[in-house]
C-alpha cells in the first residue's frame, strides 16, 4: 500500500532493489561466518576435555595446540576403573540424583496443588515465604545444616544429601503457575462424580500436569548432577561421594592427575549432553521458568 | 473412624495435606538453620557441644579481618564484570540469531548452549588445564605472537579468568533468556518502523531495547545474585579456592573455608549473615527502583 509521504520500497530503482538485496546477502554471510568462529570458541573446551582423556597421559600437559593426540588410547579410563573407586561414584551420582529429582517432584507437586487450587488462610503469606525464601543464600545455612544433620545421624547417607535441598522454592513455584491453568470445572466434575481431594488429585491433576512433571524431574536430576557444595559437606567416605565430589578431590591436589580428571568429566559430561538432544523442549522450557540460579 | 476420614478428605483440610511435606521439609531444612545461623553467628564454638555466646565478637572481628575484606573486594569485582561482558554479549548475540541474517541459527543456539549442561566441576577442571603455564590458551595465543601468561598464578590474572569461565559457562543461558523476551516483542511494532523508514539500528535502540528492558533486568538480578555467591569456580581453579594472594577469594569460599578447613563456625556464620544481608538489600534496591514486580502479585 502507498501511504502518500511515506517512502515505499515499491517505488525504488530495480538497482537499487538489486543493490539492496545484495548488501543483505553479504551481511547474512558475514553474521553466519562470525557465529561459526564463535561456536568453535565455544567448542574448545568441551573438545579439549574429551581430546585429552584420550591422549597418552604424558602427553596431555605438553599438547600445546595440538587438536589430536599421536595416538588415541583407552588407558586414562583403564585407570579411572582401576584406581579410584569412579564405578560407585557414578552410580551415587545416579540413585543421588534419581531420587532428589523424584523426592522434589513429589512435594513440589503436592504443594503447588495446594497453593493454585484451593482458597484458604494463609496461603497468600505461605507463598510469599516461600518465594522469599529464593533469596537465602545457601552458604547461610551450610554450618546449621551441617550441625543439623549430624544431630539427625544424616552425615554420609543419601537423606543427608537429598532432603536439606528438597524444599525448591522454585519447584514449587513452577507447579503452581502451571496448575493455574488447570480449569476448576474439571475438578469440580471430579468432585461430582463422588472422588475425594486425593482420588481427584491421582486421576485427574497428575495426568494432566505430565509435561510439566517431566520438566522438573529432567532439571532437579541435572542440578543434584552438577551440585558440588552439599555433597562435599555430606560425604567425606570416597565410596559414598556422587561424581562431582569425587572429581573435586582428584582435582584439589597441587599436582593434578589430568588423565583421571579429564576421563572422569567426560563421562560425567556425557549422559546430560545426550540426554538434551532427545529433550530439547524439556530442558529450555525448564530453564526459562527457572531463571534463579541453577547451582551455587 | 469414618468421620475422622470424612475430615481429612474434606475440601478444608486437603490443601494442608498436600502442603505439609514441603512445610515441614521447609521448616527443619530453611527456616530452622536460618535461625540457627543468626544464633551461631553471636556464640563461640569449643568443639561441637560447648557454645558461648559473645555478643558481636564475630562480626567485629570480621571488620579487622583483612582476607574479609580482600573476598569482598573479589565478589563486587567479579559480579561487576561478568555484568559487563554477560548482558550486553548474550543481548547482541540474541537480537542478531532472531535477526533472520544467520543461517542454520538453532545449530548455533545449541552449541552456545551446551556449557550450561556441564558441572561446574568439570568446567573448573577444564578450564584449569587449558589456563595452564603450557596450556592450550597460551599456546594459542603464541600461534598470534602473544608472550606466555600465568593466568591462574598472577593476581592481576585470577580474576579475569574467574570472568572469561563465567562467560563461556552463561552466555547461552542468558541468549535464551533474551531470546524468551524477543520473542514476546510484536511484529506489528516492527513492521510498522520499517513502513517509517527506520534503519536496524534504529530499530535496536528505539524498539528492541526498551522492550527488553524487564527481561534485561531479571538477567541483571540473577546475575548479581548468583555472582555474589560464586564457589565452584574458584574453588576448583585454584586447589582448595587458595588463589595467589588470595587474588580470587570470594565471600562462599572463604564462608567454606572457615567453617570446613579451619573449623570456625562462628565467623563463618557471622559472614553467611553478611552475605545475605547483601543480596537481601541489592534485591530490594532493585525491585525498588527498577520495579521488577510491578506487573505481577
């Protein structure tokens, strides 16, 4: 449409149009070229972890720039399954964050049920406790905490680990906007049909919130995965420790055995990497909703 | 019996039903040790039975303490940097993958992205075998002419390279945060511009920027409060959190290092106090000013 004033693109010169549509062409070219140097950057050093846990341990501090090692070999991860007990870390790491993810589902389910669906006393200042409560600082409570799970007779056991972090505020924040959605006549015609809160809550909540468990499992099981600073606390015995503590005290030394830490990461880096290109969706729907700070 | 169960399922007490595991987890585990910090940070600790309480003692001393005062230099340092690199970077980088000018974007959306699925554990590692005196880095940058540098050695080092893991470990997270924001934006404003005749950079500073702006500042709030309490990174890259002249303490590692190496619960306390009080107050300062909330509750 021809706006009178206004300078269309219809009235310009076929070579200006041409000359236009070509500046466009080289700035696309120039962008894309500038993200590839970008992603590359961005690759070195998930490249560079995997690269030397498979270089001749003599070769992974004098590689230089060198992109492949002289000959790739399987001996740093021999060795990881030989001298440091990696299989069992593995596996706490697994049940560990398998059962925080499952542990935190639960309560944060129930509770935003509880905060979206109902009217009652309290409510409103429950939720804003718990909202506030994002804002404490976990280095606040490590010496309480710590004191607290000696005197409960936690130290060293998976409870000690899971259930100090279960209380998410985000968890349970994520629930209740997503159960907002929820229509009331839904409920309402469960009710009719004679189930009680909790039937409702089994037949008729859960099977319609699944995307939204899925979510949260996926990012509660990445972030125990991930977590250092708990862990570290809980566990001192190497046969209990999940893989981020058990790497830290291979790296926390003066002279680090790189062949066992960079053989360590890349198989502790591996199940989340795969895992997010099967569940996208899952994963940036999770951390968009997120946001606060995934780890501390 | 059948009136007891008649009360529990009743519509009344249900929403306490569900709630109570999280309220009771969120009492022993948030709201008891709070308490619990705030009286522990007045006493002193003679093993783990025998507590005095010595009024302010603790806090006193933290204000002579110079290591204190060193972690608190490092954490405003390190949060104001990654600032400055980490909400412009992700915002450009944002605005140009939405721009239609890149081809196979999501490709480059995904590799950018792939750091924030790594433990903070092993990006430390990593990282502190590429900073290495013969690392991949400085080798590197020997292939430009670039003299060797003691990245994690040199004071003057330790922090930027705190920044530049940071900024591998969060520029994807942040493009996807801005990228929620864009995509909120209206095609109409923008069309409309272009019938005016504006230019893209005046589209980016008159459309885009301003319509950025609430998403800007919760990256701006998350960051400030997440860089107030970085631990992992510093702890790892330099063993123990033991930086050169304690060029890279920070407030958690010093808090870690008091309570768990020296066994000092109550300064450790004394400063967990500290730093919540910091965050309490930057995030009031901001919903104040910037009115993050304004829209919602």
């Amino acid at each position: 449409m021809n706006v009178p004033g206004r300078p269309s693109t219809l009235i310009r010169q076929p070579e200006a149009v041409l000359h236009l549509r070509n500046q466009r062409w080289v700035w696309t070219a120039v962008i894309t070229a500038f993200f590839v140097v970008l992603a590359f950057l961005f690759l070195i050093p998930l490249y560079w972890m995997t690269i030397s846990s498979l270089r001749p341990q003599a070769e992974i501090f004098s590689a230089g720039t060198k992109l492949l090692p002289s000959t790739a070999t399987l001996d740093n991860y021999r060795r990881l399954l030989s001298d440091v007990p990696y299989p069992r870390w593995f596996m706490n790491s697994l049940l560990q964050s398998t059962g925080y993810a499952v542990v935190t589902v639960i309560i944060c389910t129930m509770g935003g049920f509880a905060l979206s669906k109902y009217r009652f006393r309290l409510r409103n200042p429950i939720f804003i406790l718990i909202l506030l409560s994002q804002m404490i600082p976990f280095h606040l409570l490590i010496v309480s905490l710590f004191l607290l799970i000696i005197e409960l007779g936690l130290v060293e056991s998976y409870l000690g680990a899971i259930l100090p972090l279960a209380a998410h505020p985000i968890g349970i924040f994520f629930m209740r906007q997503y159960m907002l959605s929820l229509e009331d006549e839904m409920l309402d015609a469960a009710r009719v049909d004679g189930a009680n809160e909790y039937r409702m809550f089994f037949s008729v909540v859960l099977p319609n919130v699944k995307p939204a468990l899925s979510t949260l499992f996926i990012l509660f099981a990445l972030e125990y995965w991930n977590n250092l600073l708990w862990p570290l606390i809980v566990f001192r015995q190497p046969q209990n420790m999940p893989l981020t503590v058990g790497i830290a005290s291979l790296v926390n030394q003066y002279r680090v055995q790189y062949d066992l830490v960079m053989a360590g990461s890349t198989l502790a880096t591996l199940p989340f990497i795969v895992l997010f290109f099967f569940l996208r969706r899952q994963f940036t729907e999770g951390f968009a909703a997120y946001g606060t700070g995934i780890e501390k | 019996m059948s009136q007891i169960k008649a009360f529990l399922t009743s519509r009344k007490i249900a929403p306490f039903v569900f709630l109570a595991p999280y309220l009771i987890l969120f009492s022993v585990f948030k709201v008891w040790p709070v308490i619990q910090a705030v009286k522990i940070s007045f006493t002193r600790f003679q093993g783990l039975q025998n507590q005095t309480w010595i009024g302010l003692q603790n806090y006193e001393a933290l204000l002579s303490n110079p290591r204190f005062s060193m972690a608190l230099r490092n954490t405003t340092i390190y949060t104001v940097g990654t600032l400055l690199v980490l909400i412009p970077l992700p915002l450009i980088l944002a605005v140009l993958l939405n721009s239609g000018r890149v081809v196979k974007g999501t490709v480059f959306r995904i590799v950018l992205f792939l750091p924030a699925l790594t433990s903070l554990v092993v990006v430390g590692s990593v990282f502190r075998l590429l900073l290495g005196r013969d690392g991949f880095l400085n080798s590197a940058l020997g292939l430009f002419g670039v003299e060797p540098l003691r990245w994690l050695e040199v004071a003057g080092l330790t922090l930027p390279s705190l920044i530049l893991l940071a900024v591998w470990r969060w520029t994807g997270i942040n493009i996807m945060y801005f990228n929620a924001g864009l995509v909120n934006i209206s095609k109409e404003l923008y069309e409309a511009a272009a019938i005016d005749g504006a230019n893209a950079r005046q589209i980016f500073w008159r459309i885009t920027l301003p319509l950025l702006k609430p998403t800007t500042l919760f990256v701006v709030i998350i960051s400030i409060i997440g860089g107030f309490q970085v631990f992992v990174e510093p702890f790892i890259l330099f063993v123990n959190g033991e930086s050169p002249g304690n060029s890279a303490l920070t407030i958690a590692v010093l808090i870690y290092r008091t309570a768990f190496l020296s066994f000092q619960f109550g300064p450790a306390a004394a400063m967990g106090v500290i730093l919540a009080i910091i965050i309490f107050i930057l995030s009031l300062l901001q919903f104040r000013y910037f009115g993050a909330f304004k829209k919602e509750a």
